[in-house]
C-alpha cells in the first residue's frame, strides 16, 4: 500500500497566468438621458438595480433627484423621482431591503432630511426624518439604519423610523456594514470621536479605536467606504502613503494594509468572492479599480473612464459602479459563474458554479461524509495537458483544489484519471477506469479518512467505473477487456 497526501500544485508562471481569475474589464454603460449631475448610490433587489442622486437644472437653477432603473445593469430607464410635496429633492444613498428600496436624502433648501420607499424603483413615497445630515443606509438584521454626524435613525420597515444617539458626532459618512453579527462604521473625518463605531443591534453603539493612515491631518482619518465579506470587514479611504485600507475580522481589532497605490479610495464592496474597490486621484484626474481575494494583497486593474465612482454593487454576475461626475454614469465588470475561481499562493478555491469556468475541465464525482465534501475533476491546465484534481470543502461553497499528476513525489494517480468518490463507515472510497495504466498496475482504488491524505489500495486489475457503499458494503463496478491473443 502507498500513503501520500494531496497537496497542492506549484504552477510555473505561464500556466499561473493561463488559470489566475481576474475582473473583466470594466465597459461603460449610457443612462436614458443626459443630465448635469449624477448618481450617489446603487443597490439591488427583487431583480432591479436601483441608482440615484441628483442633477442640476438650469431652467429651475436647482438641483433635483434623479433615479434610473435598470434589470441587468446595462440597460437603464429613468424615473420620475424628482419633487415630494413641492420640494426638489437629493438623494444621498440607497438600499434594499424587506421588499423595499429605501433612499436616504433630503429637500433642497431645507436642510431636512427624508427617507423615500418604493417597491418597485418607480412610484416613491417620502417620510421626513427627525434626524439631518444622514449620508449613508444599510438594512441587515431586520434592520434598517441611517447615520450622520447628528444622529442615527432605525425603522423596522423602512416607512417608521426612531432617532438614535451615537457616541460621537464624528462624520460616518464612511458607510456602514453588517458581519459576523455586528453592524460596523466608519467615518470619513472625526470630531473627538474614534472614528469607527459598533453596535449588536443597529441602536447601542460602542466607540472603536482604529489604527491613523498617516494621513496629514489626524483629525480625518479619511474612511470613504466598509464592506465585509469572506468572514472579513474590509475599509477603504485616503492617505498619503498607501496605506488606504484596513481590515478586520471582528469590526473591533484593526489591522491597516497597504495598497498599490495612494488613491483616494472612494467605494469597496465585495461579491462572489472578491473585494473590488474604486479610486481616484484629484492631484492627477486619473481614476483606478483594484481587486482582491483577501483584502490584503491587491492587484490594480484599469477602469472605463476616469471618473469619480463614487459606489459599486455586486449582482447577477456583475459588479455595477456609478459616478456624480458624468452624464454616463454607469460602468460594468464581469464576475461570476464562469470567472468563479480564485488562485491563492499553490491553492485554487473555488464556488460551486465555478468548476471549470476557464478549460476542459468536467466534475467527475462528488460525496460527503465526515463533515466534508470531497469531489474530483479532470481538468486540462494548458492546451492538451490534463490532470485529475482533488477539492474539498466544509461548506459547499469555498473550496480548495488540489491538482494531482504523476510527477508529483508520492503521488500514484496518473493524468487524466477520473475518480469515482463514495463514503461509508467513516471512509472516502475512491475507484477509477483509467487510464489504462493505473488499472493494469492494480492502483485503481484508494482510500482516505479526512478526504486529504490518501491510501492506495490492492485492486483487480482492469477499470472501475463506480463504487457506492450500502448495507455496511462498499460495492464498485467496472469492466473486463479480454484479450484477443
């Protein structure tokens, strides 16, 4: 019997970049009319993407909300959105939650503060706010919370809402996320506050201590935008020496991490995956995107138009960005279902809907026992090059892949063989049909106890095709070819 464990795969550097994921280009879309002013914020929900913001008129020498709807975020249709109860509006920030699309904003000329809800991105319904100012909503938890320097408001329905006290008036224009069972803040400059606050419940908040970009001034940290995703809270913002992102896996211990460059980082969000975020520089004009699979290392990609895009939303396989700046204020990226593999170091993890998104590659088999699933794939890497792979996974979601060929140290399993999986009695059962090697050497079968560390076992010589365990009985299946001679 030969023991050896699965490990992954070093690949040279023309193969790295043959399989590596990255973000489609980014591709401008053009919105149903061209206004001077532009977009704030975008959400999605119940099949719609949902941006809003506000123009500038110069027949009313005002400005006036505007929203734009779109099904697949290329195609976008512009709402009459613009005046409640004789007032023009602004929008500030929208999301989507509980069958409403909620818009946090406020009369021009007033000052005062309003929340409009609308279940369809069409016909809106305005409800003025006790508290002024607010900048930024997320719904989680059942919950929907607003947040400015004056104040927080939560309602339950996004129609009814209570005003809340914050431990600071700092400027949490700098969004909120919700993770791990917390809701999270960040602000985009202090006033005697800490600049980053926590809260179980969206209304008791705690102040947060948060490490300085080195930023000039200390008094503005500088936070523009939090996500959290992949068990991480990630923020973004500015400094002046790269240092324009930190991260957290709890939203209270916080570690900065450097970026490939020092942009004013104005949006992150996170989707399928990946952390993309949005900068731009004001000393240059020039705009930026980049992308990252553990909000550590992160890699620059070129955007459509150098623009400030000021919020990004991840939906239907794409990510959809839109500026202030322009009257085209719409850009797209491709992400998901055939892009859903992610290259880590000698790892690829990868989402269900992301087997073999980029080769040959077929899912041969798949089981679960032990508090994992195990599957297998034949795969070809570079043209006319196959070899049989191993994933595992605790959730059926993020997986690791392990790329398995006979020049491996240890390794029995031949190129292109394709394992049929099983599990019973506390073990992983693997058979195969080839190719004819494996099955005229009698190493056609294997066994493992975690799904990573395998045993290959003395078998008849001649193909498996499938193997099940029942009744206590592992029972594989295959065929004979008799020779002619």
């Amino acid at each position: 019997m030969t023991t050896f464990n699965t490990i992954p795969r070093r690949i040279n550097e023309k193969q790295k970049e043959s399989v590596q994921d990255k973000l489609e280009d980014w591709e401008l879309q053009t919105t149903s009319e061209t206004l001077e002013g532009g977009l704030h914020s975008i959400t999605y929900g119940n099949g719609l993407f949902v941006a809003v913001g506000s123009y500038y008129s110069l027949i009313n020498s005002t400005h006036s909300g505007r929203c734009i709807t779109s099904p697949d975020g290329i195609n976008w249709t512009t709402q009459n959105a613009e005046i409640f109860d004789g007032f023009y509006v602004n929008y500030n920030s929208i999301v989507y939650g509980k069958g409403l699309f909620v818009a946090i904003g406020s009369r021009v000329g007033t000052g005062y503060s309003s929340s409009f809800t609308s279940p369809d991105g069409i016909n809106w319904t305005e409800q003025l706010l006790p508290v002024n100012g607010l900048g930024n909503i997320t719904y989680a938890n059942g919950l929907f919370i607003a947040l400015s320097m004056y104040g927080s408001v939560t309602s339950p329905d996004g129609i009814n809402w209570t005003q809340r006290v914050l431990p600071s008036n700092d400027a949490f224009t700098g969004g909120i996320a919700y993770g791990n069972g917390l809701f999270v803040a960040v602000a985009s400059n202090k006033n005697a506050g800490t600049g980053c606050i926590t809260s179980p419940d969206g209304i008791n908040w705690t102040p947060r201590e948060i490490p300085t970009n080195n930023y000039a001034y200390p008094d503005f940290p500088g936070w523009y935008s939090i996500t959290y995703g992949n068990g991480l809270f990630v923020a973004v913002g500015l400094s002046q020496t790269g240092n324009d992102c930190m991260t957290s896996p709890d939203g209270i211990n916080w570690t900065l991490q450097s970026t490939p460059i020092a942009y004013q980082w104005l949006t992150v969000t996170y989707g399928d995956g990946l952390f993309v975020a949005l900068g731009f520089d004001w000393d240059t004009n020039v705009a930026t995107c980049m992308t990252s699979s553990d909000g550590v290392e992160w890699t620059l990609q070129p955007v459509a138009a150098d623009y400030d895009w000021c919020d990004i939303v991840y939906a239907k396989d794409k990510f959809v960005a839109v500026t202030w700046e322009t009257t085209t204020q719409v850009m797209t990226a491709t992400w998901g279902k055939q892009l859903n593999k992610r290259f880590n170091g000698f790892n690829f993890v990868s989402l269900p809907s992301g087997l073999g998104e980029y080769e040959q590659n077929s899912v041969v088999s798949i089981t679960h026992g032990n508090g994992l699933f195990v599957a297998t794939t034949s795969t070809m890497i570079t043209t006319m090059v196959n070899y049989s792979e191993m994933l595992t996974s605790i959730d059926g979601i993020i997986w690791t892949r392990y790329l398995l060929d006979e020049t491996n140290p240890g390794t029995p399993l031949a190129k292109a063989a394709k394992w049929k999986l099983s599990f019973g009695n506390g073990l992983f059962v693997a058979v195969s049909a080839g190719p004819g090697a494996i099955a005229a050497s009698g190493r056609n079968i294997m066994t493992s106890s975690n799904g990573t560390t395998w045993t290959v076992q003395n078998s008849p010589q001649f193909p498996l095709t499938d193997v099940v365990f029942a009744k206590g009985l592992f029972v594989a299946i295959g065929y004979y070819i008799a020779s002619p001679f």
